[in-house]
C-alpha cells in the first residue's frame, strides 16, 4: 500500500489515537515491524535515524523499508528520526520520506525556531510532515545528553508550535532514551496542559520499558507518537543470543529468522498491550 504522511495518518482515519513508531537499523528489524503491523492492519512509522542512516546510507535504507512497505496492504510512515543535519533533511526530502524529524533542542531556543521553521517550509511544500524538539529528551540516544531531565515548560512548547507551525512536537515529560534505572515518573498533566495548549501534536520519545499502563495514561493525556528503539535492539540481541546456543551447523539465516519472528511478536504485543489496533 501506499506510504503516508504522519498528518494524513490522523487526517484520514487511518490512526485514530495514537501512533507507534520503531526504529530499525537492519533488514530482520524492518521484517519483523512490518509483518507485525500488516498482521494487525494498524499503521506504524518506521523510523531511521540520523546515525542509522550516516552509517547505512539514508538512500540504502530508505529504499529498502519502502520497497517492503509498498508490498503489504496497510499504510506505513517512513521517517527520519532525530536529524540535527539540515542538508541531512533536505536530502530525506527530495528521497521521499513521508516524515522528517529535525532536532534543533541543543541549539539555542530561538536558534532552533529558526531552523525548524526553516525545515517546516520546505517539508510543507511537498506534503511532508514534520517533527521537532524542545529540551533534549536525556539519555543514550545518538550521542545525546545524559543529565538530568528538564521537563518542557507550556509556554515554551506554545511559543514554538506557533512560530514553526510544526506538524509534530517532541516534549520532555520524564521520560529518556536507552534503559531506565527504576520506575521512570511521568508528568500526565504536564502531558495534558500542552496538548491543550497547541495546535502540533504530541510525541513521547523514550517509550522502551515503559509499562502498558504508563503509556495507555500518556496516550489518554494528549501524546499523539511513541517512539520505540532500544526494545527492538535488544529483542533482536536476545533472539540471536538463544538461537546461537543451538547452532548445529554455520548457517545464520535460521538465526536472523528468529529474530525476525520475535520482533514480531514484540511489534504485536506493543501495539495491542496499549489497545491502539485500528
């Protein structure tokens, strides 16, 4: 089917309340979300970030998720995923990405209005949605800040919807990228106000190990997109290290396919746990 914008994903009824977004880096990450959302005939954005895609090739992966999206009969959202390279953007752009992510939150406040605003106008142009970022969500995301959390301040997250005119805005809530040490605290009111308060809608990046009722609470509160990356690493790590433990013979192939099949299962699981199947 065909690829979609994120706003058309909510203009059209595909998405109704909430979407999940996973990054992948390889081709059994890719196989794996996909399957599991064609299965459920729910829509997800499959995400590539700045440093999948400076590693891999933007071209080389974009290809290869749109190649396997156009195949199944449910809509997918192909996304570049925390770019703080402009020309990174562009080049997305002119590709065909259906979402791009530009992160300006370690860059000035006004500074990062300006270029998003920037990113916002020659996205629009094409139908492109756009996602941007306020306080730097903390935590081991490509080489990303890993202090403690500032929570995005409501007039903050007003001034820059309004003034970038940004489809999608990535707020500091509580929570952070990579693993939690304990029980993350979540701000739903904080989550609450600034959905009220803005026009852009509202995503919660850092949703590995989060429980099914946090984020149930979050979507209940305004967020909008759930970004989800380090459970899809570590699903495909652990897969990989079972099956190597009944390796009979050198073939990686039965290995990788495993991976595949729990990713799977992990995508389906995620995606019902929080009752957002379409």
């Amino acid at each position: 089917m065909a690829i979609i914008s994120l706003k058309d994903a909510f203009d059209y009824g595909f998405v109704k309340t909430a979407i999940c977004s996973f990054n992948f880096v390889n081709v059994e990450q890719l196989y794996g979300i996909v399957a599991a959302a064609d299965e459920l005939q729910t829509p997800v954005v499959l995400m590539i970030s700045q440093k999948t895609a400076l590693k891999y090739g933007l071209e080389v992966m974009f290809n290869l998720a749109k190649s396997k999206a156009e195949k199944l009969h449910t809509p997918f959202v192909i996304h570049l995923d925390h770019a703080k390279n402009i020309e990174l953007v562009e080049k997305a752009i002119n590709l065909g990405f259906s979402s791009v992510m530009f992160d300006g939150s370690s860059l000035s406040f006004d500074e990062n209005i300006k270029k998003t605003y920037e990113v916002v106008k020659k996205a629009h142009r094409y139908g492109i949605t756009v996602e941007g970022e306020i306080n730097a969500i903390y935590g081991k995301e490509e080489d990303g800040p890993t202090s403690a959390i500032v929570y995005t301040k409501v007039e903050d997250a007003k001034k820059f919807s309004e003034e970038t005119e940004v489809d999608f805005l990535a707020v500091s809530v509580g929570t952070k990228h990579g693993l939690y040490e304990g029980t993350p605290s979540l701000r739903y009111d904080l989550i609450n106000e600034i959905s009220n308060s803005i026009k852009s809608k509202l995503v919660m990046h850092g949703c590995s190990g989060l429980t099914a009722e946090q984020l149930r609470k979050s979507i209940q509160s305004g967020i909008k997109k759930l970004n989800f990356g380090t459970e899809v690493m570590l699903t495909q790590i652990n897969a990989i290290k079972k099956s190597l433990e009944n390796l009979s013979k050198p073939d990686i192939r039965p290995i990788m396919d495993s991976s595949i099949d729990e990713i799977k299962a992990y995508v389906k699981n995620t995606i019902n746990s929080i009752s957002i199947s379409q």
